[in-house]
C-alpha cells in the first residue's frame, strides 16, 4: 500500500508528515530543485515533507492504494503548471504513465488504474497548464 505518510489537513486535501523519496521511471532533462521537492535527470524524486496536495481528483475515491500516485502526479502536473517542466504534452503523458505505475506497486486493481488513467488523460490537460 502507500508509502507516502500523510494527513488530512491544510489548504489542500493532503499534507506530507515525512519526506518521499521514490525513483520515477523518467527523469527530467536537467535536475529540478525548488523550495518543496527534487527530481533529477534518472528519476530521483524527493517531496519536502510539509507539502500539501489535492489527493485523487474528480469522481476518484480517495483511498490509500491511490496516494502515492496521487501525490506524485499531482507534484509533476505542479511541475508543469509552475514552468518547471516543459513541453507540457511530453511530460504530461510520462506524468500519467508514472501515476499507473505508482497505483499498480500499491495494488491497486487492473480496472480501478485503467479507468482513472483515462481520466487524467481526458482531463488533464486543464491541470497541466498555467491559464
């Protein structure tokens, strides 16, 4: 299940109680440090502890095999909003591939990470951009 250690609280849904540190099946073309998380070019991700997310978005329930994966798309479609990763629709798609990867290591079932896979490939792309 989740190896992210969290609670529910603050101006987002989620709020990290201890550092994640995971590696992502890709990396960034240059290493990305900023005031709340790493990512390096193989992939090394490290969330500051304190951070606060969204959770599952949409008609998604929030339960625990879906906040890792949460918590990771939610950082990098951050990553995008905030400039941080571009071009957009490249790492979106990498961005949406890690989130399935992330359910599946939490067993999430087979069903349940198609269908929200589809979701953020459908709705996405709203979350990904600055507006």
């Amino acid at each position: 299940m989740s190896t992210c250690v969290y609670e529910k609280a603050g101006s987002k849904k989620y709020r990290l109680l201890e550092k994640y540190v995971d590696v992502l099946h890709f990396g960034y073309s240059s290493d990305i440090v900023n005031a709340y998380c790493a990512f390096g070019t193989a992939g090394q991700l490290i969330i500051d502890e304190g951070y606060e997310w969204d959770g599952p978005s949409g008609p998604a329930i929030d339960t625990d095999n879906f906040m890792d994966g949460s918590l990771v798309h939610d950082l990098l479609y951050q990553l995008m909003r905030e400039n941080w990763m571009r071009p957009v629709w490249k790492y979106r798609m990498k961005a949406d591939k890690e989130m399935r990867i992330q359910t599946k290591k939490d067993d999430m079932s087979f069903v349940r990470r198609w269908y929200t896979w589809a979701g953020v490939r459908l709705g996405g792309v709203f979350a990904a951009r600055r507006w």
